[in-house]
C-alpha cells in the first residue's frame, strides 16, 4: 500500500488510508492542468453543483413564501376578529340607543354626507357607542346614551382633541327621534 513508502519520520504520526469523494471534484474544479477526458466529469460536476444550488435557493424560496402566506392570512384572522367584535358591539349600542328612554342624552357629534361617516369614524377614532341616523344624503352621528347632561358633557372631554374642542351639543334622545 501507499503506507509503506513513506518515510519513517511520518509513519511516526500514525498515518492512515481514507478515500475521500469530495477531493476528486475539488481537484478537477481548481485543477488548471485537465487533460481534455476530465473536461466533460469537470463539466458533469459544475453543472451538478449548480443544479443543487439551484434547487436549493429554490426550496428555500418557496419555505419563505410560505412563512410569508401563514403570516399574512394570521394578520387576516386577527383583522377579522378585530373588525367582527367591532360590528358586534355597534349594533349592539344601536340596539341599546333604540330602546333608551326618552328622557336619556346623548351628544350630537356632527353632521355630514353619507359618504363621509365611515371616514369620520376612523379619523377620530370613535368606540362603537356611535349610532347614525340618515336624512336624505346627509347623516347625523350621535354618541352615547347617558343619564345625565352632566355624563355627556363628562365624556366629551374623552374624545378626540378635536371633537371636543368643537362642543358638541347634548341632546335628549326623544327630540332626535
């Protein structure tokens, strides 16, 4: 073997045999001196390399859209409990704003046209204790029902700096109905 031909100093370091696959492609990529029979294994194994690179970006792009796509539709899910809690407390209020006594109040934000109220909502952040009364394409939004004049006026310090600053009125609810 290839063992005994070594010189005695080596064979101190107790050498052994190993066959090692990756050393023939490492040899014939840097390998300048390539008789022309190992150009097309060079070109076998090239080709094979980029071809598992290839594949490999391609697996892992696909892992990342996925990753993408699971957290896209959990922002959606969330969105949806999100906006369905919401609805179910608006119209539970508008339930509760049509079965108030007359002699409750309530505060008189504004009025504007219809196509301006989802607007309105979000821009001033409104909790759904809103409800809305159209009048032709006008739509008046009311907020709250309270006991009291002195509750009304309470909370409108709590709402937006702007709608606040504005003052709305507090009305009873049996004159707006």
């Amino acid at each position: 073997s290839g063992l005994s031909n070594l010189d005695n100093r080596l064979k101190k370091n107790k050498p052994f045999l190993q066959k090692i696959f990756r050393t023939q492609e490492s040899y014939l990529k840097n390998n300048l001196n390539i008789d022309n029979s190992n150009e097309s294994k060079k070109e076998e194994i090239i080709n094979a390399s980029i071809l598992e690179k290839e594949k490999l970006a391609k697996e892992a792009k696909i892992a990342e859209e996925k990753v993408k796509l699971v957290e896209k539709n959990q922002k959606v899910e969330i969105k949806k409990v999100v906006q369905t809690a919401y609805s179910k407390k608006l119209a539970s209020f508008n339930n509760k704003f049509n079965k108030a006594s007359k002699d409750n109040y309530t505060l008189k934000l504004i009025t504007i046209k219809n196509s301006k109220v989802k607007w309105y909502t979000h821009r001033f952040g409104l909790d759904p204790y809103y409800t809305v009364i159209k009048n032709g394409n006008k739509s008046t939004i009311y907020y709250g029902v309270f006991n009291t004049v002195k509750d009304a006026k309470a909370k409108t310090d709590s709402l937006h700096p702007l709608i606040s600053q504005s003052k709305p009125p507090v009305k009873k609810i049996g004159s707006i109905r």
